[in-house]
C-alpha cells in the first residue's frame, strides 16, 4: 500500500491545488459549459484513503485491476461512480460488468463482444470508452490511430454498449503533440457517434489535457501521494 502517514491531510491540500489548476485552465482554455471531472485512479490505495477523498467531493473512481477492485469494492463508499480503466481481458469483464458504470479501455472487437454478450446477459447497456494508443507504443494497450474508425463502427453496432468516446495515455514526451491528436480524433467522430467524453491527462499531464479538450482527468499520486508499485 501506499505511505499513507498519519492521517489524511495530504489529500486535502492535494485535491485544493488540483482544483485550483483546473480551474485556471479551464478558464482560460475551455467554455464556461464545459464540466471537467476529477477521477480518482485506485491502484494500491486502500478504501479508507479513496473514502475520505469521496468526503471532499470526488463523485468518480478509476480500478486498473480486476482483482485489486473485487477486494476492496465492498469497503467504498458507494457514492461515488466506479469506471474500469485497465487493460481488460476478456475472461474478466464477468467479474465487473455489474459493479461499474464505464469502461474505458475497450481496445479491440472481441473484448467489445464480450462486454456486450455480458452485459446483455445481466440487463444492462454498458457505457464505454475507445481506448487509443496515441503514440504506437508497443507497451501499451489501444487501438491504433488508423484503426480506430474501424472498430467504433464496429462497437456502435453492438446492442448492449453505448460508445461514449475516447480514452487514452498519451507519451510522456511530447505530451502537447499527442494530446493535440487526440483532440483531433475526438473532435472527428464526436459528430458521427454523439460522444460527449475525453479521457485523458493524469497526474503529470492534466493541466495540458485539459487544454486540448479533455473532460475525465484521472489523477492517482497527485491526490493520494507515491504509491508502492511492488504490491
């Protein structure tokens, strides 16, 4: 778990800078109508931390583990908005198609088939985000760029998944220029699909994802402090 101290307070004054950044960016780039949500990113954070954060006004979590998230989902406060934003394969999506309300990280036609088969089977239409891998990283998950229309108009045909818009983790180097694409993408098929959600911009890179469009910024170590990858 993460060092976590003696108390809280750290996420107090962690959540009134990231606010605050938003905001003056927001006012400086975005409309006055646009809503910026803050998304608390889970991973090796216990309940009680991610709890306290609800506290303070954070209505949307982000799990990046399937397991991670069966062990701890019982102890959130149920207030708050759960999203899936993980790679996800496809003999997991029955351990969460109940418990969340969007997947952010449909990145192919099978995972997207099984999301639906599941998701009809348990009589729900899933909200679900495109994920895209902006720069081709081979270590990361996503569609490819020019692939991308192809499998929207693939997911759009399924009964059972509502195609919300995109998701991505942009490179750390030359964040503008790929964040900037991403916008691109966005603003190109948001007309055809009726998209009214941008995933993207985490810790390092919110306050310029926010400039290019993006409405979910998902922060983990911003609010919460350094984690301890080896758990």
């Amino acid at each position: 778990m993460i060092e976590m101290g003696a108390g809280f307070g750290h996420i107090d004054e962690n959540l009134r800078i990231i606010r605050e950044k938003i905001s003056e960016t927001a006012d400086k780039y975005r409309s006055p109508d646009d809503k910026i949500r803050i998304m608390a990113v889970t991973k090796t954070v216990p309940p009680e931390a991610v709890n306290h954060a609800v506290e303070l006004g954070i209505d949307l979590l982000g799990e990046n583990r399937v397991q991670e998230y069966q062990s701890k989902k019982d102890d959130y406060d149920k207030s708050a908005e759960v999203h899936f934003i993980g790679h996800l394969q496809t003999n997991k999506v029955k351990h969460i198609i109940s418990s969340v309300s969007m997947i952010q990280s449909i990145d192919s036609l099978k995972l997207a088939q099984e999301t639906d088969r599941l998701a009809a089977k348990n009589g729900l239409v899933m909200d679900v985000l495109c994920e895209v891998n902006i720069g081709g990283e081979e270590s990361k998950s996503g569609t490819a760029p020019d692939e991308l229309g192809t499998l929207l108009k693939e997911i759009a045909s399924l009964e059972n998944l509502r195609l919300r818009g995109l998701m991505t983790i942009p490179p750390p180097s030359d964040s503008d220029v790929f964040l900037g694409r991403m916008q691109e993408l966005y603003n190109k098929y948001a007309g055809e699909y009726g998209f009214d959600t941008l995933s993207m911009g985490m810790t390092h890179d919110y306050v310029q994802a926010i400039r290019y469009g993006s409405n979910i910024v998902r922060i983990g170590t911003g609010l919460f402090g350094a984690r301890d990858y080896s758990k």
